[in-house]
C-alpha cells in the first residue's frame, strides 16, 4: 500500500516536471504560451556580444504542444545555426564568384557616401581592403521564428548597420535548422 502510493507521487510529480519544461523555452522563459495574450511576441536578448531581436510570429494564441516542442529544439540548437549561417557568409564573402554576400557588400561600397563609410571602416588601414573592412561589419540583427512554417521556419538578418543602411542579408532556414535561401532585402 505504501509502495503503491510512493509510485503514484512520483509519477504526478515527473509529468507535472515535464510539462513545465515544454513551456520553458529558451530566451522566453517567462511567456506562458498556454495563455498568450498576443500572437506575436518579441524580445532582445544578447547573442555573442551582439543585441539580437528574436520575435515569435505565432498564427493564433494557443501554440499546439508540437510547435513549442519544435521551437524548444530550436532554441537548444541556436548557436549551431548561427554558427552555420556564419560560415554561409564567410564562404560566400571568400567566393570568387558574385553571390549575394559579395553583392551587398559592393553595393553598400558604392552607394554609402564617403563622409558615412569613413564612420564606418577605417580607411587609413592599408593592410585590409576596404571590401574585407566592411564585410566584418556584418552582424546579426533580428531572428524571426514561424512555427507554422516548416520551409521558411526561421529567418536570420544580418546588416552592417541600420545606421547605414535598410538593407539586409536574410538567411531563411527550415524548422531542422538547413539553410534554404540566402537573399538581400530591405
């Protein structure tokens, strides 16, 4: 009778613990997402030294168990992502061939008036060029999270600065994290 009843506890007790932790998502520890009061939902958090806007776009205010259970997995993968969005980058900025990464960086080149690119590089630094100089300005802005969305999951934006400019290198990714598209937008 005591063994039945030990047994008992300790089973309400481990669901109760399981529950909780698939609401416990990373950045966002303290939304409760059985009761949101808006579909969209954002906060800034600090990503390698950087401040990073993550906004949740959910299609209605009651996420099911499946789309949390997804964002927590993504969450817990999150520097791996950025990690492989960087390497994206860093590849096509080394890249021979025109691609996106080297099209934004030559557009902003030319259009960014000298007075502005002067603030924004330093170009007295003969031993980088000015394309390299720009290209390590390049930073993580915003990730914005569809769960609804298995192809386009995720988006990443990247700028060298709003200050700058309004355009954006955006890297889309699916829901297991694979790069599907890498695009310039404003």
């Amino acid at each position: 009778m005591k063994i039945f009843l030990y047994i008992s506890l300790i089973t309400i007790s481990c669901s109760n613990t399981t529950s909780a932790q698939k609401n416990n998502i990373k950045y966002f520890e303290t939304v409760n997402f059985k009761n949101l009061k808006e579909e969209y939902i954002t906060k800034t958090v600090t990503i390698n030294k950087d401040k990073v806007n993550i906004d949740l776009n959910f299609d209605n205010k009651n996420p099911s168990e499946n789309e949390l259970k997804t964002l927590n997995s993504f969450f817990s993968n999150l520097e791996n992502i950025i990690q492989q969005n960087k390497s994206r980058i860093d590849n096509d900025f080394k890249s021979s061939e025109e691609n996106t990464v080297r099209e934004y960086i030559s557009h902003h080149l030319s259009e960014i008036p000298e007075n502005e690119l002067n603030q924004l590089i330093d170009r007295n630094d003969k031993i980088k060029s000015d394309e390299q100089k720009l290209f390590e300005k390049i930073k993580l802005k915003r990730i914005g999270i569809y769960p609804k969305d298995n192809i386009n999951y995720g988006t990443f934006d990247y700028t060298i600065g709003e200050t700058y400019t309004q355009y954006l290198i955006v890297i889309k990714i699916n829901e297991k994290g694979k790069i599907i598209d890498v695009t310039i937008e404003s």
